[in-house]
C-alpha cells in the first residue's frame, strides 16, 4: 500500500513539477506596451515576411483575451499570401521525444470567409525564411479545410486532411510539435479539447534544436488555394512557444521519483 501511494504521489509531483518546469521561449498576446496597435513588423521582434507582410494589422476589434489580437483582412487588395515572422534562438539539445517543442496560436476565421482563403501557421529552419521555406505547417481555410505538412506546398496546395465546419466562427487552438526528428500539427476547440492532429515521421527544424542565435523563425500568415473565392477574415491571439514535458515524459519523471521515494524508505 505505501508503495502504491508512493507511486501515485510520485507521478502527481512530477506532473506539477513538469508544468511549472516548462521552458517558455516566446508568449505574446499582442499586448500594449510591447506591442501597438498598427503593423505588427517592427514590433517585439516581429518583421514583415511573405508579400511585405500585407493585409495584418493589431487591433482592438476582436481579441481573445486581453484588449488586442492580431487581424488579418484578405479581400480584391489582398488576395495573395503574406507573412509577419519571428527568429528564435535554438534550444541547444533540450527537444526530445519527451520534451517537445511545441507552437501554438488561437486562431478565429470569421464566419463568410472563403473556402480558398487559408490561415495559418508556419515553422522554418532558418531565423529569416518566410513561407517558402516552411519545414512544419499547418493552415484552415473559410469551409473548415485544414492542411499540413513539412513543407509549403502542402499547407496551401495539399489536399485537405480533415474538414470540419465548426473550425471558422469560433476560437480554435492551432499547435505545432517538434521532437527532434519527427513532429505533429493539432487543433484543439475554444475549450482547448483535441480535435483532430496528425504526425510527421521527419520534421527539418533542427536548428531550433542547436545552439544558434536566431538560428529558426515562426511564420504567422494568409494563403489561398485557388484564385477564386479567397476572400476572408481572422484573428490570432495568445501565442505562445515553448519547450514542455509530454504526458509520457510525466509518467517516466514520476516512476523515477516514486522509485526513489521506495528506496529511501527501505
């Protein structure tokens, strides 16, 4: 009995420990006063990529959480594929199997966007790439339609991998993991439940996981699947990477420590 409870008070420490151990890179809920409103180049790091980064803008229209989000407005003016990004330094050795690295913003496409208007998300293994170069993706356009894939193509011109018309008129939370060889995209709904994800056996993020400064980016942007119908809205919100323990990566902390705790006792 004392080693069962061991165990289980073993596991549950370690599941507080790996929450609050989380290693945060980058968080941001474009926020005053790191970020204004306006163009989010220039700000907090952020610089214009694909198509100079047209068609975004922080604002206070439709936040998530907090008083501004950033907006995204592709009609007739702005009917191609555009980026803002950010470089981040590698991880020097810290993403593992157990310790992904994971990306990750809430998104809201309004409800009337277009089927060929896609939102996404996008990893690249350079500190200055802009879509082209994307090694992880994942995008959802006006009908529910989501693409991804380990490179650019497959996030606009992919064929779809899941629909779900629940995705547009509501927050949803798109994420991105990298282990160090593989890697997966996920959705989870406004009350952060999984909704649908995939996995990738080979992944090219590996400067994010070297010791360079500014060594990978995140791309956060707007594609189109054909050239008609992409016309669309959204916002993004509450971003956030970070390097954090898997629930199997919990479980083998805590076997350790409820071992351990057994030990001592003898």
């Amino acid at each position: 009995m004392r080693q069962g409870i061991m165990c289980t008070v073993g596991v549950l420490v370690a599941a507080m420990a790996a929450s609050a151990g989380a290693s945060t890179i980058y968080s941001t809920g474009f926020e005053s006063p790191a970020i204004n409103p306006g163009t989010l180049a220039g700000q907090d790091g952020w610089v214009n990529g694909s198509g100079a980064g047209v068609s975004q803008g922080v604002s206070g229209n439709f936040p998530r959480t907090g008083s501004q989000s950033l907006a995204w407005e592709n009609g007739s003016t702005a009917a191609s594929f555009y980026s803002v990004r950010r470089a981040f330094d590698g991880q020097a050795g810290a993403i593992t199997a157990a310790t992904p690295l994971e990306m990750s913003v809430w998104m809201y496409i309004e409800q009337g966007s277009q089927p060929n208007r896609l939102y996404g998300i996008y990893a690249t293994n350079s500190g200055t790439a802009t879509l082209g170069s994307t090694t992880l993706g994942m995008t959802i356009s006006g009908d529910g339609s989501v693409r991804a894939g380990v490179n650019w193509s497959q996030t606009y011109s992919g064929t779809a991998l899941h629909t779900d018309a629940s995705l547009v008129g509501s927050w949803i939370k798109t994420v991105l993991r990298y282990d160090g060889v593989g890697g997966s995209a996920s959705i989870y709904n406004s009350s952060n439940a999984l909704v649908w994800s995939t996995s990738f056996g080979a992944v090219t993020l590996t400067n994010a996981n070297l010791g360079g400064v500014n060594s990978w980016n995140m791309n956060l942007g707007t594609d189109y699947f054909a050239l008609t119908e992409r016309d669309g809205r959204a916002f993004m919100d509450d971003m956030m990477v970070r390097v954090v323990p898997t629930p199997a990566g919990i479980l083998v902390i805590g076997a350790g420590l409820s071992v351990a705790g057994v030990r001592r006792r003898r």
